[in-house]
C-alpha cells in the first residue's frame, strides 16, 4: 500500500509544479472571445510576454507544445533550401535542427561536447568562413534539459556581432525564460521561443514567440510559412486569431 501526504510534486525540469493561484484560475468559465474582455486579456499577454523576452518586438501566443514553438520559428523566417547552423551543446538544440530539415531547410551542426557550452569563439570562426553568406539562421539552446548544459547567449550573441555575418540569431529559451536572465534585445537575439509549463509554472499547451524587426523583414519573403503559424495572419481584423 502506498501512503501520501498532500499534493505530489513535480521534481523534473518540466512540467513543473503550477502554484494554487493558476489552478485556481483555471476554474473560470471560458470568455467571449469577441469580447471587450478577452480584446483587453490577449492584448495585456502579448505586452507581458515582450516584456518577459526583453525585446520591443511583437510576442505571439500559440496553443502547442515547445516542438510547435520550434516550427512556428522556423516557418516563419527560413525558405526552402536555406541553410541553418546548429549549435550542439545536448539533444534539444539538434532536435530543433531535426525539425528544421524535416521542413526543408539544409542543416549544418556546429559540433560540441554535451559536457561543456557552445564556445562562441568556434561561432565567430565558423560564421567568418562563410563569405557567400549562405547560413540564414543559428539555432542554439539556452538551457539544454538533456545534458544540463546552460550556454552563454549573451557571449555568442556577441560573437555572431562580431564576425559581421547577417544570419538570424535564434534562440530555445523553454527551459530557462523566467529562470535565469534572458535580454533578448541587449543580447542581438532576432528570434526567441519558450513554453508555458517550465520557468512560467503554468500548464502544458502553449508556446510563445518574439520577434524583432529584423526577422520580421525576413518573414516577408519566407515560403515556409504556412496558415496557423504565420505572423502574418496573426496581424488581421480577428483579434482573437492573434
């Protein structure tokens, strides 16, 4: 027989434990969504998500797990063919460039250890030895869960700056967005995704996204983008749809 006292708790990089506050706002009744209300909810969130990212781009909230966060990034800055760099430092980062090839995207892993972080210097290197400019986008983790590894994003932003190259420098902040500091703007981070069951303690289902003006003049020549991630389609009369 097994004996226990009081609610279980999650031990585990996530989902983690949702505080009685948010349970008990799950208990509310669903809103209008044509309703002055929720207009003003929705609105409040996408302020309080650019502000939680540090950034003065636009935020958008999707109803998906980190893995549809992943493709929502990438669908809506890449074209077909257009190659990626990924920064290995554990198993999300690669996974993210999985996904990337799986859309269509060539691939190129930026080899490293699962015991140590991406050393930005070996970034800076890399991107200078692509003259023609065909790396579109760098794809790293911030806090990778399967190897533990937390990468400096500050660092390789600055490396990225440093080596002149125009590829969009994105980042998997779902591990560690409301755990550690994230400044997506101070940092040069174009693009930037986490979850809602991690740093944020609330349940699984949603993934956010922000974006700077930078990737969203890449967004406008994208062929990767398709109906329910695009930003674009996020920007009509329908405010719910946002």
């Amino acid at each position: 027989m097994t004996v226990r006292a009081g609610r279980e708790f999650l031990a585990i990089p996530g989902p983690t434990t949702m505080p009685d506050e948010v349970l008990r706002a799950m208990h509310r009744p669903a809103l209008d969504i044509y309703s002055r209300e929720m207009i003003d909810l929705s609105d409040g969130l996408h302020r309080d998500l650019s502000r939680l990212f540090a950034t003065k781009g636009k935020s958008y909230i999707h109803i998906a797990n980190g893995h549809g966060a992943w493709e929502a990034v990438l669908s809506n800055v890449l074209s077909r063919g257009d190659k990626v760099l990924v920064l290995e430092s554990g198993r999300f980062a690669l996974n993210w460039g999985l996904a990337a090839r799986a859309m269509g995207a060539e691939v190129e892993v930026l080899e490293g250890d699962w015991r140590r972080a991406v050393r930005p210097e070996q970034v800076e290197a890399r991107l200078k030895k692509d003259e023609s400019n065909e790396i579109k986008a760098i794809l790293v983790a911030q806090v990778d869960t399967a190897s533990g590894v937390v990468n400096d994003i500050e660092a390789i932003g600055k490396a990225v700056k440093a080596s002149g190259h125009p590829a969009l420098f994105m980042v998997d902040a779902v591990a560690s967005l409301g755990c550690m500091p994230f400044e997506m703007d101070k940092w040069g981070i174009d693009v930037a995704m986490s979850g809602s069951q991690k740093g944020l303690m609330t349940p699984p289902g949603l993934g956010f996204v922000a974006a700077n003006d930078r990737a969203q003049a890449v967004h406008k020549t994208a062929n990767m983008r398709t109906p329910y991630w695009d930003w674009t389609e996020r920007e009509g009369t329908e405010h719910y749809r946002r």
